[in-house]
C-alpha cells in the first residue's frame, strides 16, 4: 500500500504527454491567476518533445499528429496582460534548438506555426525583445537549403514575404548591442542557405533597404568620429581613447560587411558595393579630390582618408579597389590617353578609354558632381600636383600627405587592380609595368624624387615633428627606398643626412638626460619592435595613426617629471633607429637585424671592478661606510639622522645610497633608501650652502609596461611625483665636495655607456651618406 502511494510518476511517458496537452487544452484565458500554471505545462511539453525527438518516437509523433505546436499559437492569443510571451519564447528555443533530426526540424517549420509566433504582435517591453530575437536566432540556426523555403511565403515564383527575415530587421539596429549581434548572426545564416529566388526578394525594394539603411549608419558613425577628431575640449589621452572606442565600433561594422560580402553570392554582393560606393565612398572622394562641388557637409580630409582606407583594408574586393583606383587616377587618365593617341598605341587607347569612360559615368552622374566641369582636369605636370590627390600628397600638412599616401599606397599594393590601373599606380614591379607600355606612366614612379623629397622635408623638419609624424613618415620612405630600386639625388641626400645628424644629435643630449642609464637597454628592446613595424605591410597598418598625426604634435604642458623625460627618451631612441634603418635601406637594401652595440667594453670594465656589496644594495642591508660621505638629513617621522651619503657607478649601472651607521659594526652601515645615481641633478642650494638638494626618479619602467598589458590603456595617469632628498653637510666645502662625487660616478656611469652605443653614434654606421653622395656625382 505505502509503495503504491510513494511510486514515482513515469514524466517521460506518452501517458503523461498527453495527460499535459489535454490540462493545457483546458486553459481558455491565461492571466495572472493561472499563468504559472501554464508555465509549468509547457515547460513539461518542451522537455518532453526533446525527450521524444531523442528516445521515444512515439511521443513525437503524438506531438505532430494532434499539432500541438497550435497550442502555443492558441496560448499567445488568449494571453491577457499575464506577461507569458518571455517563458513561452525561451521554451520554444530550447526545443527548437535541442532537435537534431531534420524530420522533427521539418515538422517545426511546417504549417505555418512559427511564421505566426513569429508575425504575433508582442508589446516588446522589458527583456522580452531579448527572448524574441533568440527564438528568431534559434530559428534560423536550422535553417538549410531544404527548410528556409517552409518560412517563406510564395505567390507564384516570387518570394512576397519572409516573416523571419523581416521581423529580424525591425532590430537591426537596436541600441542593445546583444541584439544586434544576434540579428547579424541570424541575416548570415539566412544569406548561407538562400537560394537566387529568396535573394531577389532580399535585394529587392523595399526589403533591400536595409543594405542603404546599413552604410547610412556606417556614415554617420564616421561622421561622429570626424566630431571627435576635431573635438578641442578633451585632453590628449581621453581624446585618444575615445577615437579608439569609435575606430572599434567601425570595424566590427565593416566585418559584417565583409562576412555578407564573403557568402559570394553575386547579387547580394553587387547590392552592398553599390550602396557602399554611392552612399559613402563616391561622395567622400569626389569632393575630396576635387572632382565635385562639396555639399557642405562632408568629412574632413583626414578623416575621409582614414574611411576609405580602412573600407578597402577591411571589405576590399575588385570592384571596389577598380572603383576607388578609377576615381582617384580619373584627373591624370585623361592626360595618359591624350598620350597614348598621339603615340598610335591602340591597345593601350582601348583600355584607357574603356576605365575612362566607366569613371566618366561615376564622376557625371554623382550628385556631388553637379555644376563641376570636367574641362577643369589638369592638363600639364605642374598642375597635376595641385590637383587631384597629388594634392593632398604634397600639402604643407603632413598628416593630409601621410593619411593620402597612405590610400595610395593601399590601392598600388592590392592584388585585383585592372591591369590598366595597376600599370598607373602599381608598387610592386613599378619598373617591368612601365616598360610594357611606356605610354602609361605610373604615377607614384613619375613623381617618386618629388614624393621622397616632400617625406625628407617632414624628417628633417627644425623644430622637428612629433615622433608619430616622424615615424610614419620613416615607414613610408622605406617603402619607397626599397621600390625605387635606386639612389637618392643629391638635394634628397642632403636632408636625409640632416635628418640624421638631428636624430644623432637628439640621443647625445639625452646621455645628459636623466634616463641615460636605460637607453642601451631600450635600443636592445625597441629594436626589434621598430623593425617589424617597419616591414609591415599597407594592407596590416592600421590608418588609426591619420587620426592622431595631429593631436601628436601637443604639449605635454611643460611636464618635467621623469616619466616624460622617459618616454621622449624611448622616442628619441626610436628616431634614431629609424634613421639607421633607412641608411641601411640605402646601403644594404635590407633592414638591420639587430644593433652593432660594444658589449666588450663593458666586460672589459667589469673585469676591473672589484665585487662590491654596494652595487646589490636595497633597504636594510648591511654595506660599506669606506667610501661614505657624513651627512644629515631630516625625516618628516623621525627627525634629523646621522647617515653616510654612498654614490657607486659599476658599468652601466649606479646607485646612491644612504645608510645609517651600524649600532655594532663601525665600519659597517644599514642602508635606509636607495636611489637611481642617473639624474640625481646635484644642486647647491642657493641660500643654504651647506645644504645639497637631489633629484629622484620615481617612475619605474618595468612596473609600468606590467601596468599597461594589465589594463590595455593608454589613457591611464603615469604622472607619478618624483622624490627629493635634501641633504645637510658640516659646511659648504664638504657639501661641494659631495656633489663633486656624485657628479665623477654619474660621470664613469655616463662613459659607459657612451662606450656600449659608439658603433652606433659613428657616421660609418651602417654606412656614410656623404661618401655615397660622392660617389654618384
């Protein structure tokens, strides 16, 4: 009797299934009263159809038989105000998702069922818009070839609707980010297994709209950017952030680009290129280079540049590389095919005027092109470097030629360029394309000593630009050093022999700086980091740098703490390897693999120097008072000490230490604080002669490189205080004497490592520019 009475009910019977669609069968209106109750009845339902689509036929078969997904429809309907649309939703993907036979998948979809979930008129409020799209998304993850055509609705052989699709879109742009990511996924899936009638339908208006509806958002997020790159209220480091925040948002846009583009359906893609190119690209570049009247409300040039840019890197493809290229050589093709003619070459004519012709169409039919008269294309040399991109190539502001080059360079390296429009501004081969067809010229090669000359400009500008401008600068010259295959003109020698003696010279002052101890240490380090920034390609360079070329050039508001003096060390270094980099490009045709630095020197050195407990001294350890120099100093907690003031240079290395005499050992000392020797800056006070004032560094390389991979900023506060110690000596002639001392260890400290750099610092290294220069002439 007991047993009978505590005996389990068997949940997974078809007993039990039908016993839970009939309790639900019996609910003619759900509201708060009852809701739980059918919350219950369907989450059983749900777990029993997984149940059955996995163990037991017999129940999935009782599920399609009396269509029990009608219930579900049923329950939508009769809901009033009882909030069970969310539960209902969340159940129905879980058994949605959890199917794994394509017979119960092909069941779901048929009948229309889940087009009517779908088409309900939910009051999207709270989180149920969450449930909803992941219902949709659960939907569409079945999808195949086979099943998508049961979601349509067909009259005759045209697709009229797709409730899937189009209630997807209504979220396309939701400001949860969530959602839209779900959306996107779910168009993919959707993209992947269409076949060319549902494609008409998607890349037909109305529906296509949401392609234009995407590249509007697109543009008006580069046009916030553009805002924020010209915002002048935001610090430097803020402003930064921000762009990088707005430069990600951007990218990831412009990946779903490239993943629907990547579906390789010809006439999705056709649609998107279209959109992109006559909604955002043409009406940026047109204005940009003068091809058509600007509206008033275009992107500055920058930051134009900076779009197209990573529109090509990012999407890229042959259309749109042959449609940018086209329009950008447009002003200088015309001069190409009025040569070509009166040369008689009629293939080259035939591809010259067919590209021509297309660009024609774009350039005339654009809106931003309206009251422009293509008589105004230039027609001589001169004129062509006023015009056009040439332009922005050669303006007297280096951020505009960079972020311009840049472009170029993007297009002259691209793989799928017409023949035709590589021949005109190809990098790879420059040589070999000319000679093909000398009626053609290319138009990085004919104006390359000029280009190399603008750049050098830049390098050996006085006062010398940022180090971003100089950097970037310096990756565009190698570039081109490489690709010329030939030497500099003499007047290009020149300023890049100036540029090098500045940077040569800009390192010499810093070994009178206060971080002059680290810079062998970070030439050793940067090296290698330089080196592969240099080798990286156009199409892996992130054009993030246009956008900052500008902000670069601000102050640090006279800041003279140490970690300012150490980054402007590390990017002086940084210069300077630049500028070995580019002579070695001259000399060698190569980049040096590392620096040739004079470590014998230093072994020489240590073999000389006795061990010392000095040199590994930190707080609390016992060292020697020999060569102590007795002092005082006053400690805010413990009031004024007798203590020994210890300066130590061993190598590249030093320390001052300041130690206390030892209560047991008189010959001994307990050190209480240890400092850098290097840019301890010993000063006499003015007023106290017996007084003795240093300089602390405070910030702390390693630490902070620790710092900056754990929080991925470079918008965090470094500016850390540096400390001073002031110390008092028994008169004015012991207080000079010890700075005096200071000064002779700071001094062999110094020799040192001027010793490690020599190789580096002689003019021979890796090559002299003058002899070179010589030689040509």
């Amino acid at each position: 009797m007991w047993r009978s009475l505590w005996r389990s009910i068997d949940r997974f019977s078809l007993q039990y299934f039908k016993y839970v669609i009939n309790e639900l069968r019996q609910i003619k209106v759900v509201d708060w009263h009852n809701r739980e109750l059918v919350i219950d009845l369907l989450q059983s339902i749900v777990e029993l159809v997984t149940y059955g689509d996995k163990q037991d036929p017999l129940i999935f078969e009782y599920f399609m038989e009396y269509q029990v997904l009608a219930e579900f429809v049923r329950v939508l309907k009769i809901s009033k105000n009882s909030r069970i649309e969310a539960p209902l939703l969340q159940y129905l993907s879980i058994m949605i998702q959890n199917m794994n036979s394509d017979h119960s998948i092909y069941y779901c979809f048929s009948n229309d069922y889940i087009n009517n979930i779908i088409g309900h008129k939910f009051e999207f409020g709270g989180d149920l818009a969450l449930y909803y799209v992941s219902f949709l998304r659960a939907v569409s993850n079945k999808l195949n070839k086979d099943t998508v055509c049961l979601l349509l609705k067909v009259y005759g052989d045209s697709v009229v609707s797709f409730p899937l699709y189009n209630e997807a879109l209504k979220f396309a742009h939701h400001g949860e980010k969530m959602i839209q990511t779900a959306i996107r996924a779910l168009t993919l899936s959707i993209y992947n297994v269409s076949d060319d009638m549902v494609y008409q339908y998607i890349t037909t208006p109305p529906v296509s709209k949401y392609f234009s509806d995407l590249v509007s958002s697109l543009s008006n997020q580069f046009f916030h950017l553009d805002a924020l790159v010209h915002a002048t209220e935001m610090r430097t480091n803020q402003k930064r952030k921000e762009l990088l925040l707005e430069t990600d948002k951007i990218v990831d846009d412009l990946y779903y680009f490239n993943d629907m583009l990547g579906v390789g359906q010809s006439r999705l893609s056709t649609v998107i290129i279209e959109n992109l190119l006559r909604i955002l690209i043409f009406p940026i570049l047109l204005p940009l280079l003068q091809l058509g009247q600007s509206n008033g409300s275009n992107l500055s040039a920058v930051t134009s540049f900076y779009t197209v840019s990573r529109l090509l890197q990012v999407i890229g493809g042959k259309g749109m590389f042959n449609s940018v290229t086209g329009v950008i050589l447009y002003p200088y093709m015309t001069s190409s095919v009025r040569d070509a003619i009166e040369r008689d070459s009629t293939e080259s004519i035939s591809h010259a005027k067919s590209i021509l012709s297309e660009m024609g169409k774009v350039v005339s039919s654009s809106p931003e092109t309206e009251g422009a008269e293509n008589s105004s294309l230039p027609r001589d040399t001169a004129s062509n470097k006023r015009f056009g991109i040439l332009a922005h190539v050669f303006s007297d502001n280096p951020s505009l030629s960079l972020a311009s080059l840049f472009l170029l360079f993007i297009l002259a390296e691209a793989k799928d360029l017409h023949p035709l429009l590589a021949q005109m501004i190809g990098l790879n081969g420059m040589q070999n394309m000319i000679a093909v067809d000398g009626n053609i010229g290319n138009l990085l090669v004919k104006y390359m000593d000029q280009i190399l000359n603008a750049l050098l400009k830049v390098l050996a500008s006085q006062p010398p630009f940022s180090i971003l401008i100089q950097w970037h600068t310096g990756w565009f010259l190698r570039k081109l050093l490489i690709l010329q295959g030939k030497g500099l003109g003499d007047h290009n020698f020149e300023l890049l022999n100036s540029s090098y003696q500045q940077s040569r010279e800009c390192l010499q002052k810093e070994l009178d700086g206060c971080w002059f101890d680290h810079i062998p240490e970070v030439l050793r380090n940067e090296w290698p980091n330089c080196k592969a920034a240099l080798e990286e390609s156009s199409q892996c360079k992130d054009p993030f740098f246009v956008l900052e070329l500008d902000d670069s050039q601000q102050a640090t508001d006279g800041d003279a703490t140490s970690y300012f003096a150490w980054k402007r060390m590390v990017e002086t270094v940084k210069v300077f390897i630049l500028h070995l980099q580019l002579k070695s490009c001259i000399f060698k045709g190569e980049l040096l693999e590392e620096p040739l630095l004079n470590m014998s020197s230093a072994i020489a050195d240590s073999s000389k120097t006795h061990a010392s407990d000095i040199a590994s001294a930190s707080f609390g350890s016992e060292v020697s008072l020999r060569s102590g120099i007795p002092c005082t100093i006053a400690f805010s907690n413990a009031g004024i000490r007798d203590i020994y003031l210890i300066p130590k240079a061993r190598e590249t290395t030093g320390k001052v230490l300041l130690a206390e005499k030892h209560p047991f050992r008189s010959q001994r000392g307990v050190v209480l604080a240890v400092g850098p020797l290097a840019g301890l800056n010993p000063k006499v006070d003015e007023d106290h002669p017996t007084w003795l004032h240093l300089q602390i560094r405070e910030f702390e390389p390693k630490l902070h490189k620790i710092k900056v991979r754990g929080h991925q900023s470079s918008g965090m506060s470094n500016h850390v205080a540096d400390g001073r110690w002031t110390l008092g000596f028994s008169n004015a002639k012991a207080c000079e004497a010890a700075r005096l001392s200071i000064l002779e260890e700071i001094r062999k400290q110094r020799s040192s490592v001027e010793s490690i750099l020599a190789p580096l610092l002689q003019d021979s290294y890796p090559g002299n520019l003058s002899e070179t220069e010589s030689q040509d002439e």
